[in-house]
C-alpha cells in the first residue's frame, strides 16, 4: 500500500467537507512523511462537521489507519455517526 497516494486520495474526496486552506495543509504532512498525523487532522476536522460520509471511504480510512498504527478512536466516531439513521 502507498500510504502518501491513500491519503491524498482520501484529502481529494473530502475537500469539499473541510474549511479553506485545510485540504492543502494536511496534504502537505502527507507529502512530508506525516501520513499518520495527516489522517488524524483529516479525522479531527470530518469529525466536526455534521455529515455523514461514504461507507466505502470511512473503510478506506480505518484500512489506512490500521496500516499507520493511528489511534482507531480518531475513525470510530465517524463510522458511529454514519451508522446512525438520518431524520
């Protein structure tokens, strides 16, 4: 797995769900070696906004964390909140 290549592709699909500016700046730690970190911001940030998010990408963000040895509490509340009914 290149984990740079998984993290950016993760930052592109959800650039469109982060503050101005923040896309480029956790692309910038991943391209630095920073992945691990990159994919908490990335969690730290999703996890502020109220959205539910794509199955498949939710999937490919624990994959990338496992791989990274990141903290599993950072993606957990998102698969939580994506597995929550809608009103």
């Amino acid at each position: 797995m290149n984990v740079e290549a998984e993290m950016l592709s993760l930052v592109t699909a959800c650039k469109g769900s982060l503050p101005p500016g923040v896309a480029e700046h956790i692309e910038d730690l991943a391209r630095s070696g920073e992945c691990a970190v990159a994919l908490e911001e990335l969690c730290n940030y999703l996890g502020e906004t109220p959205a539910q998010y794509p199955s498949d990408l939710l999937s490919q963000m624990a994959s990338l964390g496992s791989v990274l040895k990141v903290d599993p509490s950072y993606w957990r509340p998102l698969i939580a909140a994506a597995s929550k009914p809608t009103e």
